[in-house]
C-alpha cells in the first residue's frame, strides 16, 4: 500500500484515518477467507480489522508477545494439569511466574482490567487510574484517564521508539484501543472465532513479525458464562484456549528470528465463579496468573526472583499496599523487555523490581 503514517487499511481498501475513526466497525462482515469456525460467539458480532503502516525504524532488542486468556483460574490450570494445558503450563515452567498475581483492585471484569494491562494505570480515575470502568463496547469511546491529560500506553511506547504494534482480540469492547491510539495500534483485527483469530494471530506473528502483540483469547469466559467456571465446558474451554497458546508457541519455535528475541507474557483479566465475575473482593475472581519467559528471563517463582515485589497471600492489597505483581505489570514488563520507556503516568512498576529477572538494567 501506499499510504503512510495516519493511513489505514480496512479490508484492502485504503481510507483517510478521519473516515475510520468512529466507524461503526462492528457491522463490517469482511471477506477474510474461509473458516468454517467464524462466528463463534453469540449475538452477531463481526469481524473488524484494520492496518496502519507502521513507521519505519530501528528493531528493538527483544519481542513481546503478550497473551490474555480470558476469564482463566490458577485453579483451572491446576485442574487440566500439564497433560490439558501443555502451552500454558510452558511458559509458566519455563519463565518467571506467580499463580498469586493480582487483577484490579476495583474491578473483575475484562475491559478495566485489558485496559490497565497497556496503560499500566489501575483503573478507578480518582485513585489516577485509566477511568474505564465500564465493560460494554462503546463506539467511539476513547480511554478517557484520570482528567489530567493523555493517556499513555505500551503501544503508544512502542511506537515512539520505532516498534511496530498488533491487538488481536476475541471481543468487540477492545475497539477501545485503536480509536484513542489511532497512530499506535498498527494492526487492529477482532474476530470472536477463536480458532480463526488463532490463525490470523499466528499468520501475523509469522509474517509481520511485530515488535508488540498483544493477542486476548475470549474461550474460558465465554464457557463460563455459558456454563459456570469449572464446569466441563469450562474447562475444554482453557484446553481450547491452550491449543491457541500452542499455536503462537510453534510459530516462534518454528521461526528462528522469533525463538532469539521473543518473550511471551501470560495472565488474564480475573477469574470467577457461578456463571459470573464482578465481585472484585473475591479470592477466586483476584488471583490469577501472571508469567513471563523467553530469551534471557529467570525461571522460576516470581516472588522469590523478584524480592522487591510482595507475594500478597491470600490478601487483596490496595495500590498504596506493598506491591504484588498484577495484570497491569504487563505494559511496564513489556516496556522493560523491549528496552523502551516506560508508560508515562503509569502505577503498576513492579518491572523496575523484575529488571534483573527480565534479563534487563
Ligand atoms: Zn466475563
């Protein structure tokens, strides 16, 4: 294509930006190719997909791929064990990780919680959070902050350093994104068919090879409103989710570039429990898990490798509390990785007390 900076691509046909932004992207039925999974979800939700030219620039030292399965319980893992979830219990195993990270301390739902993971804000904007404390897709909605200016993210990060972005999501809500950084998120594509949003996420992590993916699989949560968590379907549910794990997996294994300089990141937005989430003072709804791994990062607990952080027991700790890592790590984490700054206004800094187990400063 021939655009540049501010131009995007939507389903091959180049637009100005302005005529993009606040599309109702929801309703486009794109001709993606086949697929006989697509869609998956209920209520008629679409694809929507969107790429901007990613500004040239100088590679970063490492990659991140960051994956956020949903509505995912340290006790399903524990459940599937390594024979149900071998991808995921990979990294886990291979990497720095804690089952006893931390959601938001406000809220157990998906998009505050996607939210403070790329903005590395908690999210209730008196405390300076993000102030996405809704849950629903908002056309046109942007990332509104705290009130006292713009919003930074990872992509945001990213981007100024010369990196280029990707958000592969299971979930229309995360629209969110690309409409308040419209230059930083290259690549947009939701898709609720999870194996189809697997292919093209592990098409792009193939071909593009981006500085920064960031890939939300949307199964467990899905099951486990359909079904309960810990239900059988539940459960096939994060099976199902693993396979797509896997899939990323092979493709940097597969890919020698990729297998030198790629750290993958996994954890999720909140647990839950019944057919539902939302009670944020809920062990079962706050603990989740949070692992990194790949080239040059320690493996092994990630409390006891990063002493300055505090494994938070069975407790909930406020953001003023001793800090125990928490989903909203993973823009700083990302940012460490990549050796670019952090993300200006962020709160969520355990990666200054991970640097020497990130295989950084
Ligand atoms: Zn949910």
């Amino acid at each position: 294509m021939s655009g540049g900076r501010g131009v995007v691509e939507t389903a091959g046909v180049v637009v100005g930006l302005a005529a993009v932004v606040g599309l109702l992207l929801f309703g486009l039925d794109l001709p993606l190719g086949g697929g006989a999974d697509r869609p998956e979800a209920a209520g008629g939700q679409r694809t929507a997909e969107r790429r901007q030219a990613p500004a040239p620039g100088p590679a970063l030292e490492r990659r991140v791929v960051v994956v956020s399965v949903d509505g995912l319980t340290p006790g399903a893992l524990e459940t599937v064990g390594r024979a149900g979830a071998p991808a995921m219990w990979s990294v886990l195993d291979g990497g720095a990780s804690t089952m006893d990270a931390r959601t938001d301390h406000d809220l157990t739902v998906t998009l505050p919680n996607h939210t403070g993971m790329v903005t590395g804000r908690t999210a209730l904007p008196e405390l300076g959070g993000h102030g996405v404390v809704w849950n629903e897709p908002v056309l046109g909605a942007v990332v509104p902050g705290d009130g006292s200016g713009e919003v930074g993210s990872i992509f945001t990060q990213v981007h100024a350093a010369g990196g280029s972005t990707a958000l592969f999501t299971g979930k229309p809500k995360f629209e969110v994104f690309p409409t308040t950084w419209p230059n930083d998120v290259d690549r947009y594509v939701f898709e609720p068919g999870a194996a189809r949003l697997t292919r093209l996420a592990a098409r792009e992590l193939r071909t593009e090879r981006p500085d920064f993916l960031f890939v939300h699989l949307a199964q467990p949560d899905n099951a486990g409103h359909a079904s309960g968590w810990m239900s059988a379907p539940y459960l096939d549910a994060v099976e199902d989710a693993d396979a797509s794990v896997g899939r990323l997996l092979e493709v940097v294994d597969a890919t020698p570039e990729l297998r030198r300089d790629t750290v993958v990141v996994l954890t999720t937005d909140h647990g839950g429990r019944g057919r539902g989430h939302g009670d944020p003072t809920a062990p079962v709804e706050y603990r989740i898990p949070f692992a990194v791994a790949g080239p040059g990062v320690a493996t092994g607990d990630l409390y006891a490798l990063a002493p300055g952080l505090t494994d938070p027991g069975a407790g909930r700790p406020g953001m003023d509390d001793p800090a125990p890592v928490r989903n909203c790590d993973v823009a700083n984490v990302a940012a460490a990785v990549l050796g670019v700054a952090a993300v200006p206004g962020s709160q969520c800094v355990a990666a200054e007390e991970m640097t020497a187990l990130l295989g950084v400063g």
